[in-house]
C-alpha cells in the first residue's frame, strides 16, 4: 500500500523527473537508440566504401602517354567527384536531408524517412572519407609504388595490395571520429521524421513538457555510446599498429 502510494507520486525535481521519463518511455529510448545505431553504422560502412572509391579516383593521375579518350575521361570523372565532395562538404547535414528526402518525394519517388536518412549519412560520409583517403595515400611513400611496379605489379594491384593497406592503418582514427560524428549527427534526421533517438526525447519531453530532463536523458545514452566505441575504435588502433617486435631484432642483429 506504501509503495503503491510512492509509485503513484508525481516526481518533484529534475532528478527524479529525468528518472520517470527515462522508465516510462524506456521502450521509446531503447527503439530510438537501435535506429540511431543503425542508420550511423551503415551510413557510415556504405560511406566509407564511397570515400575510398571517391579518393582512389581522385588519386590517379592522367599520363602524357595517354590517349585523348582516357584523359577526357579522367578528367570528366575527377571533375564530377570533385563537384560532389565540395557540395556535401560544405552544405550542412540538416539541409542536405531536407533536400534529399522532400526533393526527391516532390518528384515521385518514394521512400521511408530511414533510407532517407541512410542515404544522406552515406553521402555525407563519402565526401568528408574521400579527402581523408586521398591524404591517407599521398602519406604513403612513393618508394612503395615504385617498388611494386618493378615487381611487375599493376597501378591497380599496386594500389589494392600495397597502398591501401598502408593507408588504411593511418586514417583509423580519423574514420572512427566520423563514425562517432555520424552517430551524433543523426539527430538533425528527426527534421525528415526519423523516429531516432533526438525525436524520442522531443515526444517524451513534450507530453509532460520536461524537455530539460528528457534531453539529459538521450544526453546519457549518447554519451555512453560513444564512449564505448571510442575505446574499441582505440584498441582496433592498437592492434592494427602491430607489435613493435622488430625493435628487438634490430638490436639482435647490432650485437651480432
């Protein structure tokens, strides 16, 4: 009977309102926190895909022993990425969605707020990606290149065998800060109705208008979120560098 009583209280300060809010709509939080997760990590998997085609094409180079068909066609295909990765990157996410999913429902084509939402995170992703993938293979030594081109490797394989794989250790960290950005940033997607974690806490505040506590509340599950992807992306990092073993053969072969 007493703790019924207590139960049916109404909560008195922030504290407690932020701990009613966050029991009552858990499956509201907990529905919002799994769309988000799911539109950042395979926003952020397809962007990725995008970014490292987008900066291997604006990587290569265009030989004075090319034929006019071939150069055209570099240039026409540079040109349009180029085109592209200055529009994404300096637009902001919350217009881009905006445009995307109403501009495209204007012309007659259909689709849920989530793809939308999806398919605005990848080609925001693939822009930012695609310049970071370019410098990551301008910071590999052009020895490397010239050395598998005299084992008669081919620019492709030369690029997919032994550039990548280099460039790839030294944007880790810069593909796991887009990828917590992406997770935070799917909160401006509540604009096309994306019911993700932003626009759960909207609904939750709005009924008992707590908007402060409702906001503390995904403010946590944010924050917990990218932390633990903080610390694997850390340890993915770690193990990724290697172990610096060969420091010990290299003072082996000095004592020999």
């Amino acid at each position: 009977m007493v703790m019924s009583l207590f139960a049916s209280q109404e909560p008195t300060n922030s504290i407690e309102w932020t701990v009613f809010l966050a029991r009552k709509y858990s499956d509201m939080f907990l529905q919002g926190t799994y769309l988000t997760l799911y539109t950042a990590v395979i926003g952020t998997l397809v962007g990725f895909l995008l970014g490292y085609l987008i900066g291997m094409v604006q990587d290569l180079s265009i030989n004075p022993e090319d034929n006019i068909i071939k150069k055209t066609l570099t240039r026409a295909i540079k040109w349009i990425c180029s085109i592209y990765v200055e529009i994404f990157r300096d637009t902001p996410m919350i217009v881009q969605a905006m445009i995307i999913y109403y501009g495209l429902r204007q012309a007659n084509v259909e689709m849920t707020p989530v793809f939308a939402g999806i398919l605005v995170t990848v080609l925001n992703t693939g822009a930012y990606m695609a310049e970071t993938v370019r410098a990551g293979i301008g910071s590999i030594d052009i020895g490397q290149r010239e050395g598998a081109f005299a084992m008669g490797m081919s620019p492709v394989k030369t690029m997919l065998y032994v550039v990548l794989p280099q460039a790839f250790k030294n944007i880790i960290p810069e593909m796991a800060n887009t990828f917590l950005t992406n997770l935070k940033m799917t909160s401006v997607l509540n604009v096309i109705a994306v019911q993700e974690l932003f626009m759960a806490a909207k609904t939750a505040g709005g009924n008992y208008y707590k908007y402060f506590e409702s906001y503390l509340v995904i403010a946590i599950i944010y924050f917990v979120l990218c932390f633990v992807f903080n610390k694997l992306f850390g340890l993915l990092e770690a193990k990724m560098q290697g172990d610096e073993d060969y420091a010990l053969a290299v003072e082996y072969m000095d004592n020999q």
